[in-house]
C-alpha cells in the first residue's frame, strides 16, 4: 500500500502567507491566537476575500498585515487607522479590518482612533492589548497596569492606564467587546459579528507578552492565562465603565455594546451629496 | 578621575547626559534608540540623576514636551530615529526657531518605506533644515564627547541653538566599545550650570512663539541664520576647551592620511573606521589615497571643506542616503556648492553606500578608489553611482 505522502497543512493556509512564516512572536506571545481568531472568523464569514483588506501599523501585533494573504498594508506608527478610512472612503465595498497593537492605537495614534469611532465609520478594529510596547523591548504605554513595572518605568507606572472599551465608546463606537485571547471561541464569533456590523466595530483582546511585560512583573505566560481564566467575568452588555483593567478587582469580558447608528458614509451621502435630481 | 569602561555606546550616552545633570527627559521608544533613554530612565528611577523622566505618548510629544521643559528654564534631553524623528520635525523647528538649547540624539535610521530599521543617514539628511546644529560621531568615544559638547554649545549664550549629536543605529548605538566615561566633578568643569537667558517667567513675562506677520518673518529667519553661522566659532572653541581639559581633538573636519593624496574619500560617521583601513591599505600598496571626515553637518564648514579638498585632484564623496533626481546623493550636492562658491572645481565622484543597513566593506571602498583614479585619469565625466545595488 502506497504512504501517503504528509503534506503539512492548516485550515487557515489560504489567508497566511506561509513563505513568511516563521513569525517573530516570542513563545507564549498572545498575538498569533488573536491574529488566527481574525483569519478564522474571515474564513467562515462568507465575506468575499477579494474585497477584504487588512491595515496594520507599527509593533509586534502589526506584523499581522504582512503574515496574511489578503491585500494589506503595513502602515507607519499609529496610522492604521487614517489609512483605513481613508481606503474605506475611496472604496465603500471593500471590507476593512485594522488589527493592531494598544501602543498603535491607542497612543502614537490615539486621536485617530476616538475621531473614526466619532464618525461611526464601517472599519472593524481589533486591538491586541499587551499592555506595553512589546516590540521595542518593554516600555510603559498607555495601556500600561498603575505601578506595572517596564523598562521605562522600573519603580513602577505612576499613571493610569486608558478603559479601552469605554473611551472607544465614549467617543462614539458602536460595536464594543472585549476578549481575551484565552476566550478564543468567544473571540472567534465576536470578530464575526464585527464584521458583519455597520459602524465602527472594535474589540479589545487581552494578550500576554512573557517577554516584554511578563519578566519584569513576575507574570509567567501560565500565569497569565491564569487571570484570564480565573480573574475574568464574562458579562454581555455590561457598561463600558465597568470595564476598567484591573484583574485585582476582576476584568469583564464581553460584548459591551452594540447599537445602530448612521455610519460615516451614509451620512457624508445623505449630507455632502446633491441628490441626483439636483445634480442635472 | 573618569573611568575607562566596556559599555554599550547607547549605555554611554545615557550615561553622560545624566552626568550633565538633565532636568527634563521626554521620549518615546523607537529602535534603535530606545537603550539611551530607556538606561536614563533606569539612573532616574535608582536615584542617581534628579531628573523628570516623561514616557510620552509619541515624538511629537516629546519634542513639544522638551520645548516647553527648556522655555521653563529646564535642561532638556531626548532621543529617536528615523520614523520617530520625522514625526517630531514639526517641533523641531519650533525649537530651533525659538532659541532653545535642547540636545537630543539620534540613533541615525532609514526612513520608510519599505520598513527598514537599520542604519543610514536618510533621518539625518532630512533634518538638514531644522535649523539645529548637528555633529557627527564615528565611534563610542565620540558620542560621549559630543554630547558633553553639545550642552556646552547649546547654552553658550551666544549661540542658544538646539543641538544633535548623529551616531550610526545598531552600528554604533547597539556596539559595546571601550570608552572613558568621565567623572561628576569633570563634566561640571567643562560644563557651566545651565544660566537660560531665554525663559518663562511670571516677573518678567514673555511670550515664545506667536505670530510672526510678513514684516518681521524674513528677520527672524536671518536672525536665524546669524545665529547659526555665529556658532560656529564656538563649536570650535568648546572642543579646543575640550582637548585642553581631556586631550582628544576635535574639529569640523577631520583628516587621515591626507598628506600627498590625490584622491580624497569624504565620509560621515562610523564607515569613516572602515574607510581609513581601507586607506592604511591603499596606502600600503602606494596609492594615494586619503580621508576626509565630517564632524559638523550643521552649520556646514565649508571653508575648512573647501580648504582640505582643495588639495587633491579627485574626491570621492560618499554619501549614505539619497536626493532623488539631484545625481549628487546630499552631502555630495553641499560640497559641490562649497568647491563651487570657493571657486575649485577638482574631480568629484559620488557613491550613494550603506543604505538602509547594507554592509559597506574595505573592498568596497577599494572599488570606489579605482572607480575615481580611472575617471580622472581617463577624464570621464564625473559620475554618480549607488554601490553595489543589484539591477
């Protein structure tokens, strides 16, 4: 009887450019968890993958665009999300996915993200949270734990992280949730819903990073997923200022919101267009 | 007593610029800068430097957080490459332009795209303008120095410009080399405790920065300009200062082996070591080979240039990023205009090397030698060629 001949293959080969892979991801880095929860939601989604684009800025978690086989950029630091909207307005068919890093979003290029969830654009965003730039070796960020200890930091954070869930609520998001990268399942559906939301859809996901943020609090990449399993409720519809990251007091999870609300394109249409009658 | 250490140069400069007792540190992480304040942070956090330490949210960021530390009278530091450094290139002319001595290094890195995050000098060039004065390091040693340099030239109250000091990224920021690190009681002999001539303050208010209408804008920028060439007698100055109390030599432009040569290599930062074995070797083999390095990008020394070049019958420039459709990489184009203005026209051949962190060997500059000699002994036109790029 002929052996059948292995050919090493992953249900996800079609939307990874495999020639890349070897990653860069440190063992025990959460973002190639979250990164096949976004492929695997994109697979099963029925969307056509000829009009999926995925934007990526600078860090660890940016490196997403260049991994997958759809048509992506590989954006400059923070500028992910500009550079979506701006593909998005160009082309209102193509769906757009932005997958990135805290320190991208949410820092160098924290005003473009509160400005695309005030125009309700139809971008689906997440963010791999590991609270710290991981990429540059472990520096404090703006996601970074109070007195969490980086290598900017040494004697601990003094300052307050952002509640990603509700500033990106606050400041007009409607499709908010939150996952961690434990959660993969729930994850998995969440970046589905997402992408089939109209508005700005963004989901937070909980990453570890054993070798920027880990080593220097005492945290194991076990140890981690620990909190994750144990320090973590999952509560749909919770109020985004409940969502503040302190696995001390426990963190929630969940889908927080998800409203309907006209989106960037439909209102710049109905605004800045003369009607066709009008146009003669 | 300073001490003679094995360090990371990066580690160095932390290093020195705490001893230079800095007031105010704003930065945000950027490879392959991040180890200088990343160390600064740790001398702020172990006590060993009385400093504000701000872990911004981007350079920009850290450029305005420096501009307003230094217009509070606060001593400034900061640090960044390439991508870093062009979002900050906003402020960084507003630093400049309002007088305000700050001092930051850079980790000298190519500018996307594509990506790239090794060395070459496209960040460097591209901050020509900035109106900051900018020096040029080739190996750890000299980042220390420059940067105790640069603090006392800064905050000469006849100069009050902000100043860079380059070094290669990863070439020399991620080396560990041998380097005297000079002691507290040293750098406060060479360096006067900060007097800012130009500051905020409630009992004799100013205001920095409003409006400038077309009546007095053209001034400014002459003032400007004043200032800068007016430095550079006092760049001179502090590093004769410099050798008096440390006893290594500084000047604008540096020369090896120049003596008798007919072809003159121009160089900038850490390939100058590469080149002068290149040129020990040449010399062995009886060409006349020499180098030139320049220590001072800004303000631009073209007289000491211009003096130097003008004793050889062809120089090689070799420049390490480009300016698209100029045919003269952009150190090239400035010593044309400087032999031009000086009324000397020797053979000049320019070779674009090194970008974005491709190797620049011994060999290569071998090539670029014999390329130059048979130009002009052929008297071919004077060429421009970017080394080694696969077509």
């Amino acid at each position: 009887m002929k052996k059948a001949k292995a050919s090493p293959s992953h249900p996800l080969d079609a939307l990874v450019r495999t020639e890349r892979i070897p990653h860069i991801w440190c063992p025990g880095c959460g973002i190639g968890t979250a990164f096949s929860a976004c492929l695997m939601a994109l697979h099963t989604s029925g969307l056509d993958l000829d009009k999926t684009v995925m934007v990526s800025g600078i860090g660890c978690s940016g490196r997403a665009a260049g991994y997958t086989r759809l048509d992506s950029y590989h954006t400059t630091h923070g500028r992910a999300i500009p550079f979506a909207t701006g593909m998005k307005l160009a082309k209102p068919e193509l769906q757009v996915i932005v997958f990135s890093g805290d320190g991208d979003l949410f820092a160098i290029g924290g005003n473009h993200i509160i400005h695309a969830a005030r125009r309700n654009i139809d971008l689906t965003v997440l963010c791999v949270n590991n609270l710290n730039y991981g990429m540059t070796g472990g520096q404090v960020a703006a996601t970074t734990p109070t007195l969490a200890k980086t290598t900017t930091t040494p004697r601990g954070n003094p300052e307050q992280p952002f509640n990603l869930p509700l500033l990106v609520y606050a400041a007009g998001a409607t499709y908010v949730a939150r996952w961690t990268i434990l959660h993969t399942r729930d994850l998995t559906q969440s970046v589905q819903e997402a992408l089939h939301h109209k508005g700005f859809a963004f989901i937070e996901v909980l990453a570890p990073c054993p070798t920027g943020y880990g080593r220097r609090n005492k945290e194991r990449p076990l140890d981690t997923l620990k909190l994750y399993q144990e320090r973590t409720l999952i509560k749909n519809g919770a109020n985004p200022a409940e969502a503040f990251l302190d696995f001390e007091r426990g963190v929630v999870l969940g889908k927080f919101v998800e409203e309907q609300r006209p989106t960037c394109i439909e209102m710049y249409d109905r605004t800045c267009r003369l009607p066709d009658s009008a146009a003669g | 007593m300073g001490k003679r250490v094995g360090m990371e140069v990066s580690i160095a400069a932390a290093e020195v610029v705490g001893l230079c007792d800095v007031d105010v540190i704003a930065a945000y992480p950027i490879t392959p800068q991040t180890h200088i304040v990343e160390h600064l942070s740790e001398l702020v956090a172990e006590g060993h430097l009385d400093a504000e330490f701000v872990p911004v949210e981007s350079e920009h960021s850290a450029m305005s957080t420096c501009v307003g530390a230094a217009a509070a009278g606060a001593r400034t530091f900061t640090s960044t490459s390439s991508q870093g450094y062009a979002l900050m290139a906003e402020i960084c002319y507003i630093a400049s332009s309002l007088r305000l001595p700050i001092v930051m290094a850079v980790a000298n890195r190519a500018l996307s795209a594509p990506i790239n995050i090794w060395n070459d000098h496209a960040d460097m060039m591209m901050s020509r303008d900035t109106g900051w004065i900018q020096t040029v390091a080739e190996n750890g040693q000299e980042v220390v120095d420059l940067l105790l340099h640069a603090y006392r030239v800064a905050e000469d109250p006849r100069v009050l410009l902000p100043v860079i000091v380059n070094l290669d990224g990863f070439t020399l920021s991620h080396m560990i080399e041998p380097i005297w690190l000079p002691d507290k009681e040293e750098v406060d002999r060479y360096l006067p405790p900060y007097k800012p001539k130009l500051r905020l303050d409630p009992r004799n208010p100013m205001t920095f920065g409003p409006v400038g209408m077309p009546e007095v804008y053209t001034e400014a920028k002459k003032a400007q300009d004043e200032a800068m060439n007016g430095a550079l007698p006092v760049i001179i100055e502090a590093w004769g200062e410099f050798e008096k109390q440390f006893g290594r030599a500084y000047r604008p432009v540096e020369t090896y082996k120049t003596d008798g040569a007919e072809i003159l290599f121009l160089t900038m930062g850490s390939i100058s070591e590469t080149a002068m074995t290149a040129v020990d070797k040449m010399r062995a083999e009886g060409k006349k080979v020499g180098l030139v390095r320049l220590r001072l990008w800004r303000p631009f020394p073209a007289k000491e240039l211009v003096d130097v070049l003008k004793r050889a019958k062809a120089v090689a420039v070799v420049d390490r990023a480009m300016a698209f459709s100029t045919r003269s990489g952009p150190l090239c184009v400035e010593v044309k205009a400087a032999l031009y203005d000086h009324g000397v026209s020797p053979y000049v051949q320019n070779f674009i090397a090194g970008l974005g962190g491709r190797d620049v060997t011994v060999e290569d500059f071998e090539a670029m030698a014999a390329k130059t000699g048979d130009g002009l002994s052929k008297g071919l036109p004077m060429a421009y060629e970017i080394v080694n790029v696969r077509e």
